[in-house]
C-alpha cells in the first residue's frame, strides 16, 4: 500500500462505518433476537455444565418434559410432555412424552433418550458436575457413586447373601489409612509385594478396586482384608467372586436407578422421596434429554467429551438449533424446523454474544446493537432511568446475597456476636444506595410460591450493641480486628458500606480483603476466612434450592456451621407427603438456621437489564428463564 | 553472521523452555484449579474429573508430558471450555489478534512517526510542545479510559462506528479497536523518533550537507530518515509483540474474540493447557520479534555490522 493510500484508510474506514440502519432494526427485520449473554459457555453438553450462562444456550436448543410458561412462574404448559400423573405418595411419576416429538434432525424424541439421559448423567465415569440435581431419583446416587458392593448384594446378584450380612463391610475408602508410603497416586499394578497390596485395598475399599485386586484378595480374603466380626468367609468369597467377575460392568440396570421407558412415548420416574414440585424441577436443565443415537455416534455413554455436542453434530428438541458457535464472539441459533410446536414459534433465530464487560453491554445496547442485556451495572441505573427509562427493567429474582461467617473462628463461634453484627447492618440503606433494584432481606430464601420464611432479620443498632456487651465486648473493646473477603469489584462498595456501618453501630473495625476469583473461592471452601461476602442464586422455586446447602459436610456451606436438629427437619420434610406440613417443616429448619446466624443474609436478587419494547412475549420471571418459543419482535 | 544465527537461535530455545518451566509450575502454585468452582462440585466428582484429565498425577508426571504434548506440537485439550482442543482456541482467536495488532501497528506508525519527524524538524516550536504533549497524554492515559471514551463519542453519540464487536472483513469494526490499541505506541514511537532525529540533526554531516547548500526537506528525507528511525525501529518488534498480546483490555471493551480473553479467562481459573500453549506462542513471537528487529537494525545501520 502506498503511503498515500495510508493516510486516505482512516477516511474510508469511517464511511464504511456509517450505518444507516441499526443492527437491530436490521434484526427485527429478519426475525433475530439479539440477547448479550455474558460470557462464553463452558460447553453445551447438558451433563457437563452448571452454569446460568449456559441455561440460557440450552433452552433454546433443549426442552424438558415440562415447559417454562412465559408469563406466570407457577405455570406448567406442557414440554415434551404431553401430560403426567403422579401416585399416592408423590414417589412415583409418569410423564406421557409429545407423539410428534422430534430431534433436530427428524428423529423422534422418546422415553428412552430420557432415561439414555439420565443414565449418562448419573455414570459414574461421565463425573457430571451437576448430578446432585437428578439424586431425587430412586437408587441415583448408589449408582452415581458406584457404591458397588450395595448394589450388587441389593439386587440379589451375590449367592447366598444380602446387603443386611454385609453392609458393614469395608465398600468405600478408609480415609484413616495413609496411603504416603506407596507414593503419589499408586496404581494397582505397580504394587509388588503384598503388605503394599494390603494397605492399598484397605485405604480404597471395595468398592474402588479393580479386577486383579478383588481376586487377590479372594486367593485369602480373611488375611486380606479386614471383615467385620462374624463374617461368614464363605459369604465373603461369593462376595468377591461377583465383585470381581463384574469389575467392569455397568450396573445401571442392577442398581435400579428410578427412570424407566414403559413404551417409546411413556416415562416412569420412581423418586427415593416425595417431590411435589418435581413437574416445577424438570423445567431445569439437568432433567433434558440427550440424544441417544447422536451421542452414542461420536463415543461411549461414558465419554466425558465427544464431538457430539459441537457443531454441526449437535442435535437438541428444543425450538431452535445451533447455526454458528465462535469462541467469545457469537452463538446463532436457528428455527428447529422439526420442533413439534415450531409452528408457533416467533424468532426467526436468536445471535447470544458473550459480552463479559457491562459497560460495553450496556453501550452496546444503546447504540442498537442488542435487544437485551444480561446485567445493567448499578452506577449506570440512574442515568438509564432519566435518559431512556422505557428500556430498564428491574424484576425480583430468586437470590439473595449474604455474609458468609466463619464459625470456627474464635470470636466468630459466638451466637451472640454473629447475631450483633446481622442486627447493625441497614439493610435499607444497602438496597436503597448500593444495591439498586434490590429488596432488603429478612430472612435467607426469598418468597417464592406459598413458601414465605420467618422475619428474623432487622436493623437494631441498640440491641445490637448490647448483645456484643453481653458477649464480652463493651463498645467494641477487645474485639479482634476481622476480614471481610470480596473478589468481585462490584462487591466492594457494599463492603465497604458495611465496614462502615460495623465502626458506626459497634465501633467494630473490619478490614476488606480483596482476592482473585479462585483464591477467594478455594479460601471459603477450605474454611480459610473470617468472612465472605457471597451470593447464592435458585435453581428451582423450591426452598430447598436455598436450604440443603447448610448441611454438614456440603460443598457449599463452608461456614462450619452444622445442626442435627436442622437435618432432622430438613430430611423430615424431606419425607412429607403433604405439601403444605413439608413447607411448615422447611420454615421452622430456616428459622432454626437463621436464630444462628452463620450468614448474614444481605438483600434478594434483582435482576437489573435493559429490554427494548419491541420485543413481546418477555415477562417479569423468578427464575429468569424466558421461553424464547414465546418471543416475538413488533417494532 | 551464520554462527550469530544460530547462536541466536539456540538461545531462542533455551527462553522457551525456561518459560514453559516456570509457567508450568507456577501455574501448579496457583491456590485453586479448573475444577473449583462457585458452586461446589461434589468431591467424588471432582476427583473423577481430575484424574480424567490427569490432575491427580505427580507434579513430575504432569510436567514431562506437557512437554511432550508441546514437543509434539499439541498441548492438549482446554479444562475451562472443555475438551476443546488448545489448537482450535488458537487457530480461531489468533487471526482476530494478530490481525487486529497489525491495524494498530499501522495506527501507531502512521501517526507516531510523522509526529516525531515533525516536532524533531521545527525543534522547540509550539508545533513540537504541543505534539509532544500530544504523546506524553498518548503514553500516561491507559486504554481503560481512552476505549470506552471512543466508543462513547465516535459510536454512540455520532454512531458513525459500532461500539463492539469484530468482523474481519468489516474494516469499521477495527477502527475504534486499533485506534485504541495503537494510540499508546504512537506515542512512544513519537517521542523515540523525535530524539533520533534529533540526534542525527546535529550530526557533523548535517551541517556538511547544510554548507554544501542541500534543501531542508532532502536533508530530512534523504540524510537523516534512515540514522533517526534506528531507536524507534528497535522499539518497533518488542512493540509489536505486545501489541499482539497485550490487547485483553481492548478485546474485552470492544468484545475482540482474540488471545487476550482466552488468556486471561485460563489464568482465572488456572486452565494450564491453554495458559502454557499461549504463553509459548507469545513467547516464540516475541523472540521472532526481537531478532528481525535485529536484523532490521543491521541492514539500517553499518556502524552494527563492522563491530558485530
């Protein structure tokens, strides 16, 4: 290029650039709904992924066996199911599938990709993040787990014993033998001699062992291993002999996990509990179906990652399928001609761009670039809602932000300080301030249907400092100087308001320590922190999607806090075939936590965007999951 | 000249592979790992994963078959967009960054260099004050701030450009981009032209020429160009290289699918396949860099040669 040329390029460049028409109106035209998503999706494998991000994707290219009703939270229309009934004790659920349900590709949707589904997800070599989702069905778990032993001796598959003889067994591993002197991660293999051998049966226990090990064990299995008293060595070897000579089977069918194809358009699902709200939790991605005859084309039912769900071998039920996927640039969608209501279906396509930065969402939006957005930052609410307040939407969302407390920190343990430092925070002044759009919490779980918890939370700065008196801390004298930990910079202002708010109300001083994403989160996870600021969002309009979490040992308490009498109602509702005394039983486990205060519920979710008019068929949801089968564009 | 070659090539290698190294094990520092997520992945789950993807494995094992992956010219699969092959990742975001640091590249000569010749050539003029002060806010005003300043006034108030998003083939979507991107090493480049000029203005041949009855405009083209640009020449590689590697800020203001975001994300959450396989190209590249910049500078200036 010549120098001249150079110096015209800038020029060129701009008129180029002078569009006449915006991008959306060029989309309103064509039918394309143009949605900023955020971030680029971990994968859209359904098994492999738990993220929001990746919700969205999904359900426009999936369907569950119950849709998600465009305009009411508590709606169920029909999905991929045409109808379902349920028995006595709400254990047990049958779904009628859609006659003329078909995959992308003209293949009908049957009861068997349902439970192909749930198989894949529940085995125990795919390791899905997300499985805890589908425990609700009977035997899920044992299967998930390879709780081998159980299964096999449940099933009657053992001669001449059952699981009451063995339960006692060592099936899983011993986390009390020190497998150090073997080195790092040893294989069976390379073990040699038989004292080796013995520890590293004993450290993994039955259940993990592979083939050779089962039957070196069975040449003596009581100098072996370690049995209970009492256990017949006759038993023991039939035990190991099964064990062994099904190492590499998959059980699935033994285990007799709870999804059953009683005909091509017919789903059984027996649940290990009563689900009332199981037609409201299959609306959750978890509970999609996979296409068996795409996904066993490009692997095994238990390969982690096959090319099936990449493009073009992708194939979904939903109403749109994927046209084009570029890494942090764009995903299109297009009509699913196959989809069994596609007749009703508005969008000629849908572009998802994964715009991380929000103020670039945000000009993005207002210059015509985007129908909606996925999140409005809080600093830009005000001027939106002078300038263009047509576009803004604030809706309830079901989260709730909160303070995170170490309760086995000194100090920290004290009930009475806990609850001091809930009663001198303004929520108010939070949610009027920081947290725009927000409402001041009360309790941990929002509302959501006819569940409503118990008052506890309020602002009460007298009783507040006379509780940190009582507990040993007059005016805040002696009280060690604690950290509140953040990793989101939207996090800080907030932060930094409560710090203030604790020096007023307590003369209390706290630090803020800022930490990168996975620092922060692998310090609450390894209880390795005074306080977290965090936030939990619902998967389902369930209490228990807020309240199962506060169990002992959960991956997602990290709070040290436990309670038996907290369990016993939790599993008690569990058990509840009544759905309003299960909801009772819910409240009093919440009041119960909340009385204890190892979090400090802040505010509940809104959901802060911006919308444009021309897009109908968009309400105000809980879970924010719109039917995009529903939208349609009238400029 | 051939043994400098090699020389330099060797050692070339011998970077390389102290960077994979110490990537390598700091990435295995890192407090966290690809699978420690928000929300807590069940601990069977995890560790099943984990050994999938052999993270239970000793440090050692891990190391040496990285390197082999590299060696063989694959370093495996992403942990974060999983199981998508790092060479996918680089083949379709490098383009976009490569592509996007050239236009900046041009950005930065086209205005940097002329500026500098200038402000050199009427020396202490209102004309050299004020592109100097043009330069120095170029360099102290980060991209943060000038990006979205961009993007604010030429597309959303004068919507004569789009705000975000990239197309290779629609020049408008590169200009607010690049213009960004190259406006920092316009500046630089600028004020390292002007002190060359400078320089080689006061030259004994200068004033020879200048004796010798030699027009201004020949004497600044035709003596002087060629010994002035040698600093900004050699700034002119390294510069590029952190041009094509230093744009995560840009790529996510103007939501560019290059590198920088995949880099970035990687190191979030200590995905060590793609980290290590882009570390290793920016590495390769900068080396590349550095040594044409050094062969530039030999063909540019003859005093290099005789002493080399």
């Amino acid at each position: 290029m010549t120098h001249r040329a150079l110096f015209l390029l800038p020029l060129a460049l701009c008129l180029a650039g002078c569009q006449r028409e915006t991008q959306v109106e060029k989309a309103n035209r064509e039918g394309i709904m143009l949605i900023g998503n955020s971030s680029e999706p971990k994968a859209l494998d359904l098994h492999l992924v738990t993220g929001v991000i990746e919700s969205k994707l999904i359900g426009a290219m999936f369907e569950g066996l119950v849709a998600d009703d465009p305009e009411k939270d508590d709606g169920l229309p029909p999905g991929a199911a045409v109808s379902w009934e349920h028995n006595d004790t709400l254990t047990g659920w049958t779904f009628h599938l859609q006659p003329d349900g078909r995959w992308s590709d003209g293949a009908p949707v049957t009861a068997h990709d349902f439970v192909f589904s749930y198989h894949r997800m529940l085995h125990p070599d795919l390791a899905a993040p997300y499985v805890e989702m589908v425990y609700p069905l009977k035997n899920a778990e044992d299967y998930n787990k390879n709780r081998r032993g159980k299964i096999l001796l449940t099933a009657g598959a053992v001669p001449n014993t059952s699981w009451d003889d063995m339960k006692d067994v060592g099936f899983g591993p011993d986390a009390k033998v020190d497998l150090a002197p073997l080195g790092e991660s040893p294989k069976w293999p390379d073990l040699t001699d038989d004292a080796q051998r013995k520890l590293f049966v004993t450290a993994k226990g039955l259940d993990a062992l592979p083939a050779e090990a089962l039957e070196w064990i069975l040449a003596d299995p009581a100098g072996r291993y370690s049995w209970p008293v009492g256990t017949f060595m006759a038993k023991a070897k039939a035990l190991l002999t099964t064990m062994a000579g099904k190492a590499s089977d998959d059980l699935f069918e033994l285990a007799g996990v709870g999804a059953t194809a009683v005909d091509d358009y017919t789903l059984q699902l027996e649940l290990r509990e009563p689900v009332p709200y199981l037609p409201s939790l299959v609306r959750h991605y978890t509970w999609f179906p996979v296409p068996r005859h795409v996904v066993l084309k490009h692997g095994k039912i238990s390969d982690r990652f096959t090319p099936w769900s990449l493009y073009p071998n992708i194939v979904g039920n939903g109403p749109f399928k994927l046209k084009t996927w570029l890494f942090h640039d764009v995903i299109e969608v297009d009509r699913n001609p196959h989809y069994w209501n596609a007749a009703n279906v508005g969008l000629n396509g849908i572009r998802f761009l994964p715009i991380e930065n929000p103020y670039t969402e945000t000009r993005a939006f207002l210059s015509g670039q985007l129908h909606t957005t996925y999140q409005l930052p809080s600093d830009l609410i005000k001027e939106v809602r002078e300038t263009t307040p047509e576009y803004l939407r604030q809706e309830p969302y079901v989260g709730t932000t909160f303070i995170r407390i170490n309760t086995t920190r000194p100090v920290l343990s004290d009930t009475r300080v806990r609850q001091a430092l809930a009663l001198a925070i303004d929520r108010q002044q939070l949610c009027d301030y920081i947290m725009e759009g927000y409402t001041p919490a009360t309790s941990l779980t929002p509302k959501m249907g006819s569940y409503e918890p118990d008052k506890v939370l309020s602002f009460d700065p007298e009783k507040a400092r006379a509780l940190l008196a009582e507990a040993g801390y007059p005016d805040g004298s002696g009280f060690p100087r604690f950290s509140l930990l953040i990793s989101k910079p939207a996090a800080r202002a907030s932060a930094e308001a409560i710090q203030a708010m604790w020096k007023q109300n307590l003369n209390v001083l706290i630090d803020i320590q800022n930490k990168d994403w996975g620092s922060y989160i692998s310090a609450q996870q390894s209880l390795d922190f005074d306080m977290a600021s965090a936030g939990w969002i619902g998967d389902y309009l369930d209490p228990t999607t807020f309240l199962t979490m506060w169990t002992e040992g959960n991956g997602n308490n990290n709070t040290g806090w436990h309670s038996d009498r907290y369990e016993e109602l939790l599993s008690g509702a569990a058990l509840e075939a009544d759905p309003a005394k299960r909801l009772e039983s819910l409240r009093q486990a919440e009041r119960l936590m909340m009385d204890e205060y190892p979090i400090l519920p802040m505010s509940w979710y809104s959901r802060n965007y911006l919308l444009r008019p021309e897009v109908k068929g968009w309400h105000p949801l809980l879970l924010d999951n719109h039917p995009y089968s529903a939208i349609r564009l009238e400029p | 000249m051939f043994r400098t070659l090699i020389s330099r090539f060797l050692q070339g290698l011998l970077v390389l592979f102290v960077l994979f190294t110490v990537t390598f094990f700091l990435i295995k520092a890192l407090p966290y790992g690809p699978f420690q997520t928000e929300k807590a992945i069940p601990d069977h789950i995890r560790e099943k994963i984990e050994s999938y993807y052999g993270l239970n494995e000793s440090i050692g094992t891990q190391y040496t078959r990285q390197l082999g992956n590299l060696l063989k010219g694959d370093p495996g699969v992403s942990l974060r967009l999983e199981g998508r092959p790092v060479i996918e990742i680089i083949s379709q975001a490098f383009p976009n960054s490569l592509q996007l640091g050239i236009v900046a590249m041009a950005v930065a000569i086209v205005i940097g260099i002329p500026l500098g010749v200038l402000a050199a050539w009427k020396k202490n003029s209102s004309l050299d004050y004020a592109s100097m002060a043009i330069a120095m806010i170029g360099i102290c005003i980060p991209s943060f701030v000038i990006g979205p300043l961009l993007a604010e006034n030429f597309g959303r108030r004068l919507e004569w450009l789009p705000v975000m998003g990239w197309s290779p083939l629609s020049p408008a979507s590169w200009v607010l981009p690049a213009i960004t991107l190259g406006l920092g090493t316009a500046a630089y480049l600028s004020r390292l032209t002007r002190a060359g000029m400078l320089e080689t203005l006061s030259q004994d041949f200068v004033r020879t020429a200048r004796a010798k009855g030699v027009g201004s405009m020949s004497i600044l083209t035709r003596h002087c160009l060629r010994g002035g640009l040698i600093p900004a020449v050699a700034y002119i590689g390294p510069a590029f290289a952190s041009i094509i590697s230093g744009s995560v800020v840009i790529e996510s203001i103007f939501v560019v699918p290059g590198l920088g975001l995949h880099f970035i994300k990687a190191i979030e959450v200590g995905d060590a396949p793609v980290i290590l396989g882009i570390v290793m190209l920016y590495g390769t590249l900068i080396i590349i860099a550095n040594f044409a910049t050094d062969l530039l500078g030999l063909w540019l200036n003859p005093r290099l040669r005789s002493s080399n």
